[in-house]
C-alpha cells in the first residue's frame, strides 16, 4: 500500500491488508471523480488489468466473485460496447497501490461500477496477486471521446526526459544525448547511475523514440554533476532492455529527501541512435517514411517491413513481405514486445501501442504470419517464433498494426489553423522566423495549386489526422489578424513530417492572388477512406469485343472511345474493345464521398444517372516503358454500394438522385457488360503492354493511402486475342519482383480470354 508520509511504492509495493476505509462518491456526484484505464502487460488495447482513479489515487479491483457482468459495466467505462471476457489471478501482472474494490457483483446493466453491490471504497481483504483483468469487445462506443492508450504504471514514473547539456546539443531538435529525468511534483529529478546499464538505456531511448542506445563520455558529464546541486528520485534501476517504459522496469524510489546517497555521484546519462528518417546528417524530409535500414548481406530489397493506413509517421497497419509479395500480420498472441521489434526495426523506438483488430484499416492480398511471439530482442521480426498462416486461421479484419513512439520534432509549433468552426480545420498559418523580440512571425500559404496531398502534410503536421480537404479559397474563415502571404508554390508528395519539408518557391511569393481570401485552408479528420481494386477479377473478366459503331452513340457522346472514332464511317463498322469488371473495395475507416455536393452532379441522359465525379478513374494501356498507345479513357463513376462485407449495411444507391459513396466494407462494381468498361484499342498495334487502372487518380478525395489506387497488368495482345496476367495492385510486390513484371518478355502459356 502507499503510507500517509508522501513516499512512493517502489514498483513491486506490497499491499497492506487493514487499509483504512474511504468513503464512496457522494450521491451528488456518483462516479463523478472516477476514472478507468487499462493497464499491465503483455496485452492488446483492448484488454488488461482494470484501474480505477478515485480519491487522487489510482487502485485496482479484487477477483473475488468477479463476472462477466462486472466486467461489461467496467468496458463501458472505458468505451468499449461491452466485454467478451474477465481476467483473474493478475493475469495482467500485479498492480500497486490500493485496492479499491472487492466483491464486487454487477447485474450488468448498471450505468456505473458504483451502482454495484461491493465491500465499499479500499475495503478489501485481497492482495495484488488477485487483480482483475477484463477483456472488452473491441468496438468503441459511438462518440465516446476518451482513447484508450495502453496505459503504462503512471503513479510511479509518470514522465521522463532527456536534458541537453552540451551547447550545440541544446540547440536542436531531436534531444539524442542527456541527463535521464524524471518529473517529480512540480521540478525534475535524477537518476542515480547506480547499477545502470545498457539495457536501461536502450528502454529509455526507445521512449524517446530511437531504436538504439551507443556509449557516452561519462568523464564529460562527471565533470558537469560535480558542478551541479541534483536532486535524485530513483536508484538501481534494473532493466532487461525489452520493457516498453522504464515504469516497467525494477526500481527503488529514495525515501524522504536523502539525494546525497548516490554512490559516485553520478546522474544517470543516455544517449541515443536516431533512425533514419530523424538522422540529422541527411536532407530533412527527402527519406521517405517507414522505410528500415537495409540489412547488412541484403542486395536486394532491403525493406522486408512496412507501415500502411496511419495518419501520423511511426503508426500503422505492419506488412511484411514474403516469397516477392507483401501481406499483413494477423493479430493472435499480438503483444507490445511484437510491436516493439516491428518499431525499432523501422528506425522508431519502442511501441506505444499493439492495435488488434485492423485497427489500422484492412489489408489486402495474402496474411503472412500469425501468433508471432517476440521476446523483445530480436533484431527483426523474421527473427521471432511465428506460424504460418493456414486458411481458416485469420481474417483481415484481424490485422495487426502498432503505434512507435518517435523523437519528439516541434514540428505542430509553427503551424496553426484559424477561423474554423472546429480545432480540425481553418485557414494554415505558418511561422517564419521571429521578429526583434523573438516572437514567432506568421504568416499565410497562397491558395494556387494547393491540394489534397498539401492538405495531408499540413493535417500530419498539426497533429490532427488525415485531410480530409484542400482549400484553396478561404473566406468564410476571415478571423485573424495574418493577412501576409509567406509561402507560394507549396508541392508535397504527401509523406513529409512538415510543409518545411515540401517544395515552394524560395526566396519570392509567386501568387496570382494575393488576398486573403485566396489562402490555402485544410478541412483534417481522424479516419479516412482507402480505396483498393480487386486486381483478380480484371484478370478473370478481361475480354475482347469488337462493338458495332450503331451501338456506340452512347458511348460516345460520353468520351468513352478513342479520338480517331470521330473519323469513322458512322453508324457502319465497329470499334475494337478490350472489357473487364472494376471492382471496387473501400478498405478504410471512413466512407468514401465525392468531393463535389450534389448541386454540381453531372446529369447523363443516354445512361440516365447522374455522376458525382468527373474523373473517377483512369484506364490506360501503356508499352513497358511506360508510353500511353491507347488513349487514356477517363471515366466518371456513379458511386454506390454494390454489394458489402456480411455485417455491413448499403448506403448509397445511384438510382432517384440517391446519395452517393462507398461504405467502408462495401465495394463497388462496375461490370464488364455495362458501357464504357472499357478501352478501345482499335488503334493498338500487336505487342506486350501493360494494362493500367488508377482510382482517384487526381487525390480529389482523400484517402490514407494513395500508394495503393493503381493497379497493373501484363497484356499480351497478338492482334486477335488478348492474354492478361499478372494482375497486381500498384504497391503489392518487392521491387524486385516490380522489375521482373516491367521487363516481362510476354508468355503464351497464360490463360487465354
């Protein structure tokens, strides 16, 4: 238990049977001071120890006559629909501190855990040996706002930090070397080095965000303590270099204010190996994010490892590649020692969180692996226990994803929104330089050219998700006193951690208009869409048809054949097409909606609906070397939900002006017999080519993965027949097995349509 003298528990703290009682919430506010969280470890977001903060105190909650019931009444707390299962025996680890609760029996409807039968508050005869666990159905109460972050033991270590010391360190951004300190009351403390290891410095350098730890000039910073007053907090910390959070480590608190017990004197001093993308040497923002170091002995693809669908860099949905093709990693056994190696093989530190359950969107293609099992040492994922796949095994519903923690940059610190109705959107204003006092001066990014790629980067930036728009005239968010323009020309490829990272003009303001009005805004959400096409069925429909011109007014009149039709002898001969279904899947965490509202839909009388986007996709066929031969058709899609995943409900229909979109889990499909599901290739020469779909392909609506929306195959095309093989999505294989697929030499041997 916690004694009355303001001393702390050391980590293992025993519990003290004859707790005093507290008295329970007054019923003038029921719960009012309550919080929960979960917490202990190896576990999921979505399960753990139960927590509960009551009386300024964070305690847990006693197994004894535990159930199910309890437990949906706690997931609710916590925003979860409800729970799947309950943990005993501290099954999560043992917890510190009090125990709040003990007998505990819910019926399961109850609003609150205080509207429950219990002992009371802290009346308990249990130890921490018996701390509860729940595991809650990994479905999120609809607006609940609280996230539930994998909570590390925050009422021992709360915060940590690293503090600069020699000069030109202090200057930058990362912090890489410095004094380990530890937030006590309202000041900072030290560490005594005291049995400090390496081990403990790679857990410390993990949640700071790097993947490594590398020796320090201890001499130096001898030096510096000798000159110093410290005030130190902990000593022999122990470490086995896999934790997550030096909370997780042994540790012993200093009793009362005796800080001259350090043997040597000495704090304890960390310094740290950056990734790749927060290396200093190298060209801010010209690496691409989540790519890891290349192994040594590895020629080819170096990258077997990568994050997909996150908003912020260090997160996502983790891919591995395997046999040439990349998949996803099924989330049985899932644990933040997983996670961890997945973080610091990419350049990250360790893990903040191990997200279940695709929380990080759908993948597609192949699962790799499943119950892969790390024990937090091993260099690479490939390095740890795992099985194979068998079918029935996993879903991708199931996928696994991570949240790293990365060094901390100040990028959000010079850039704010202004004048919108919520925090996730307004006018950008950016910081340029300071003026004679230091102030930070801002200033506003001309509209022209600015987009939805723009838009990601500065909603990354800010620390608010995805864009979910690019504004290029903003004057219904007229409220600040900026009105300079500071930036033109802003170009992102929409991975940079910053605008600073984006091309723009240098030195001079290029911009048509220079109002205010014509200032770029960003409209930023928490999810976004990401559309995939089902590469397989363009290969199992691709056909050739040669159309008699009679049937193709139509057509026509929508753009849909080559510009030498206009020549042809109408309503005599024929247009040769090659056909094939589009089938559209939404995979993200948010539907997909055409940018233009309803008032600008385009009415097309011969196919009598209306379509919602001018260019949905491009169809192109291309030579190997990447030259157009038939002329790109641009097709305008009536978007709806065709058909949608088993427990997902239709949206939108095109029929009587219906709304228009895809439902994430719902995909659309465009069936190779209805008109313009096609490229004409009457003018197309015999030879290999590549056939070429690009969804979205001017990023109009936002998505959080772009990398994704093309899709190619190898055509072989002898003049009568077409073979189509090999049917991929743009970013599915190695760049190896991409190089072999460009330099194909054309097989007969492939199915013949």
């Amino acid at each position: 238990g916690r004694p009355g003298s303001g001393s702390h528990p050391c980590p293992w703290g025993r519990h003290v049977p004859s707790q005093p009682s507290t008295p329970p919430p007054t019923a003038a506010s029921p719960g009012a001071r309550l919080r929960f969280r979960l917490a202990g470890y190896p576990r999921k977001h979505n399960e753990g120890r139960i927590e509960v903060f009551y009386n300024q105190e964070w305690g847990t909650v006693c197994d004894d006559d535990f159930t199910l019931a309890n437990a949906h009444v706690l997931c609710r707390h916590l925003g979860f629909v409800g729970a799947t299962g309950w943990a005993h025996s501290a099954k999560y680890g043992k917890g510190v501190g009090r125990i709040w609760l003990d007998n505990v029996v819910c019926g399961g409807s109850e609003k609150s855990i205080v509207d429950c039968k219990s002992r009371g508050w802290g009346n308990s005869d249990c130890t921490h040996e018996e701390d509860a666990g729940v595991v809650c159905k990994d479905e999120r109460i609809p607006g609940f706002v609280d996230s539930n972050v994998i909570e590390t033991e925050q009422n021992q270590v709360e915060e940590l930090r690293l503090r600069p010391v020699v000069a030109s360190a202090r200057r930058r951004l990362p912090v890489m070397e410095g004094i380990v300190e530890v937030r006590y009351k309202d000041s900072w403390a030290q560490i005594c080095d005291e049995g400090w290891d390496s081990r403990s410095s790679r857990v410390v350098c993990g949640m700071m965000g790097f993947p490594a730890e590398r020796k320090v000039n201890r001499n130096f910073y001898k030096l510096y303590a000798e000159r110093q007053q410290l005030n130190f907090r902990l000593h022999s910390v122990a470490c086995a270099g896999t934790e997550v959070h030096i909370s997780m480590c042994p540790f012993e608190f200093y009793r009362g204010n005796v800080t001259t017990t350090c043997k040597g004197g000495m704090p304890a001093v960390v310094s740290c190996v950056p990734g790749p993308l927060f290396a200093t040497s190298s060209p801010r923002g010209k690496k691409r994010p989540h790519r890891s170091q290349p192994s040594p002995g590895s020629r080819q693809d170096p990258q077997r490892l990568r994050l997909k669908g996150g908003a912020k860099v260090g997160e996502g949905r983790v891919e591995v590649l395997r046999h040439g093709e990349w998949g996803t990693v099924c989330d049985d056994r899932w644990s933040l020692l997983s996670a961890s190696v997945v973080c610091r093989e990419l350049g990250f530190g360790s893990a903040k969180e191990a997200l279940t359950g695709a929380r990080m969107g759908q993948g597609m293609g192949p699962i790799h692996v499943n119950e892969v099992r790390c024990t937090g040492t091993e260099a690479s994922l490939w390095s740890c226990p795992y099985k194979n796949i068998t079918e029935e095994g996993c879903k991708h519903s199931e996928d696994a994803g991570v949240r790293c923690n990365i060094p901390y940059m100040g990028y959000e610190t010079t850039i704010r929104l202004s004048g919108g109705r919520s925090r996730f959107e307004g006018r950008v204003e950016v910081a340029v330089g300071a003026d004679g006092e230091g102030h930070l001066r801002w200033g506003l990014i001309c509209g022209e050219g600015w987009g939805t790629l723009e838009a990601a980067v500065a909603c990354r930036q800010l620390g608010l998700g995805f864009a979910n728009h690019g504004l290029q005239e903003t004057w219904y968010w007229d409220a600040s006193n900026v009105t300079e323009m500071v930036l033109s020309g802003v170009k992102c490829a929409g991975h940079e951690m910053s605008l600073s990272h984006c091309r723009h003009h240098s030195g001079h303001i290029n911009c048509k208009n220079m109002g205010t009005r014509f200032a770029a805004g960003v409209i930023c959400s928490e999810t976004a869409s990401d559309l995939l096409l089902h590469a397989a069925l363009v290969q199992e429909t691709a056909y050739i048809e040669d159309r008699p011109l009679h049937m193709l007014y139509c057509a026509a009149e929508e753009n849909c054949l080559a510009s030498s039709a206009r020549h042809a002898n109408w309503p005599y001969g024929h247009r040769r097409l090659l056909r094939f279904s589009s089938q559209i899947h939404n995979n993200g965490r948010a539907d997909f909606r055409p940018k233009a509202g309803r008032h600008s839909w385009v009415w097309h009388e011969c196919h009598g609906h209306y379509h919602s986007m001018d260019i949905f996709t491009h169809y192109d066929i291309l030579t190997p070397n990447g030259t157009k031969v038939a002329e790109g058709h641009k097709a305008s899609f009536c978007l709806e939900d065709t058909e949608c995943e088993e427990d997902v409900a239709k949206r939108y229909e095109c029929a009587n002006f219906g709304e228009q979109g895809i439902t994430v889990g719902c995909w659309d499909l465009y069936r190779h017999d209805i008109d313009c599901q096609w490229i004409d290739i009457t003018d197309v020469k015999p030879g290999n080519y590549i056939l070429q779909v690009v969804i979205n392909p001017n990023f109009e609506v936002a998505e959080s993965d772009f990398t994704n929306n093309a899709m190619k195959c190898n055509c072989k095309y002898d003049g009568h027949r077409i073979w189509v093989h090999n049917c991929h999505i743009g970013d599915a294989f190695s760049e190896e097995a991409n190089w072999r697929f460009e330099q194909y030499p054309g097989q007969l041997n492939n199915q013949v349509m």
